[in-house]
C-alpha cells in the first residue's frame, strides 16, 4: 500500500506573484499539481484540462450538489475549484499534491482536510501589493477595487496558514526555493514516518 | 529590538553519522552553532573553545549545581552539556543556533524550551546502524555494547522529535540539504511572523 500524499495549499491576494512562485517551483519540484475547474473564459494560450477545466455554470453548480467540489469560490463573477475525487486519488496514490486556490477555498479545505498544509505568498509591503494590483493594467476601476476588498479579506486569514513566504521584488527564484523547503520538510515529520522507527524495532 | 532567534536540536544514535552531517550544514547555511563543554579529553586535531570547551568533571559539576548547564549528559564516563548563557544569549540577539547532542539532552532542552525544534538522524537500517557503531574500530567491545544500548534508548524518543532524516549510505549531501530545507522552513512560519501580516494592517 501506499504512503498517503501530502496536500499542499498555497494562496495570496492578487498582486502577491504566486501563480509566478508556482510556476517555478512546478519547474523545480517533483510534486502534482491538481487542475482547477472554473466558469471563467479561457485566456489567450490557455489550454482546457492543463490551465483550468473549463465548464459552465450550470455544469459547475451541479458538481458542487452533488458534493463533488472540494472547494470552491466565486470571484469576480465566475466559479473557481477544486474536483475532489481526482485530489483523494492523487493522494492514496501517495501523491503530493499541491493546490494553488484562494484564501476562501484554503479555509474550506483545512476544515475538511485539517492536516493540509497551506503556504501564504505576500508581496513586500502593502505599497507594491496596490502596484501590482494596479500594474496589470488589464482591468476596470471596479474589478481592481474589488480586487483590493478580496486582498484585505485575504489577509485576515494569515494567521490560519502554517508558513508565509513573502515575495520580495525580484525575489521570485528565494520565494520559489522557500516553497520547495516547506514541501521538503513537511515530508520530513516524525509523525508521518512512524514506519522508519519500525525498522529499528522491528 | 531583534527578533529572538530559532533554537534547533540535531541529534541521532552513534552510527546515524550525525557529525558529518552537521558538519556540512555548516558548511552550506548561516547558522550559529553553539559550542559544548565535556570533560572528556581532546582528541588529536581538536581545539579547545572550538570543537568543545574542556574542562574538569568538578568545574562541570558546578556549572550544573549553578544552573548554569542548559542540558548535560554523562556517557562513557565522561559528561557533556550545554552551558545555559552563551546560548540564550545568541537567541536573543537574535541568532539562528544549532545544538548538536544526544538525544537524553534533547529532551532537557524541549522540556524546558518547548518551541526548540528537534530533528532526529537516523542511518538507512538497523544493520547500518550496527555497522557504523563496529566500523569505527577505534572502540572496545564494552564501548559498543554500550553504544548499541544508548542507539536502543534513542531511538525510543522517535516521536518526540519533530522531524526525522534518514542519512542514507553515499547520502550525507542529500541529508545535509534536508535538514537545511527543515531549518528553512521552521523560520516561515506564520506564528513566528506575525510583524509581516502587521505591515498590510498598519
């Protein structure tokens, strides 16, 4: 049988650089990434069941009657989550899985799944955290204010999460490697490797 | 005013080959590691105030009835400790230290230091760990019987550590970067960093 996996959860307000610090550390580290589903339209270059799968509304809802939705959000008027039976295989298979969601969804799986471990990635400061917010430069006045309301919002969870990694301006490669030492140490806990004392007394 | 400093514990059965290990985080990361009084004498090469302070058993024992040893053990005849100032002085000012003793001293230390972390060395198997304590060959067959006993004992505190690294044979590179990911990441945690939550709140 296999070792169960671990499950990783990393979020940070919009403007913290974390889909960056993921990308990289998904370039770095020999972990599962799980695939989000989400009613949003495709981005130019993104390609459905690799970025996100894509579905509609009515799909969505009824995945998450069904309690087939591990997490979920809704954000900026479309859906975000997390299909759970495809996280529970990964994670009997003795995956380790790492979800990037939002600080809503963060919460919703440590409640259901309380030995999760969730990284929060922040910007610097409060100042660059409005920069990059604003330094997108692809949205309306509305989305960006939004944006700030569900960032503050966001913040409030921080002493809810197990580790900060904070983003420092052209830090990413630090950040980055922070990330991979959090995934490497959490392996590393007595409590989940019992069996190696066994081999001792065995 | 500095933020107080991290306290780490590296202990491990003879044979585990803790002391390379340590050797070579001390080589790679920025950490103090703070230096051990004995009462046993000098082997060739060492230096005294830099492998250990040496000196006599009565000088030690009246550093214990002081109060002044922050974790001691007797083994072999001789004993060992930590004099108490030298290291919560160094927390305090802030540093990052690394103690490097047994495992009945580790418990003093998370007895009367709570938040100190401790990570557990351990060789691959019960036969390498046999064979690392004969290998040496320096040793009587009293010394390795005594050793083997001592191995026993420690392993018994396997889950009071917080982390276990397994140093397996040809591996020290890859444990020494374990246990460097684990002293990484025990400094990202959330509790430990509240002042960065405070800077989007301020």
């Amino acid at each position: 049988m296999n070792k169960r996996g671990l499950l990783f959860v990393i979020s940070g307000p919009a403007g913290s650089g974390k889909g960056t610090i993921v990308s990289r550390v998904r370039e770095l580290a020999p972990f599962d990434f799980s695939v989000s589903a989400t009613t949003r339209a495709p981005r130019p270059g993104e390609i459905d069941g690799v970025h996100y799968h894509y579905m509609t509304k009515d799909a969505f809802r009824a995945k998450i009657a069904a309690g087939e939705m591990f997490e979920y959000a809704e954000y900026v008027g479309n859906l975000y989550g997390t299909p759970k039976q495809a996280v529970e295989d990964a994670l009997d298979a003795g995956k380790n899985i790492i979800l990037e969601i939002d600080a809503q969804g963060a919460m919703q799986v440590k409640d259901k799944m309380p030995e999760a471990i969730l990284i929060f990635i922040l910007p610097p400061d409060y100042e660059t955290l409005v920069a990059r917010i604003r330094g997108r430069g692809t949205e309306t006045e509305d989305v960006i204010a939004e944006r700030m309301q569900k960032a503050h919002t966001e913040l409030g969870y921080f002493e809810r999460y197990d580790y900060v990694v904070v983003n420092e301006t052209g830090g990413v490669e630090q950040a980055a490697e922070n990330v991979i030492a959090i995934l490497n140490a959490e392996k590393l806990r007595t409590y989940r490797n019992g069996e190696i004392q066994q081999k001792f007394f065995g």
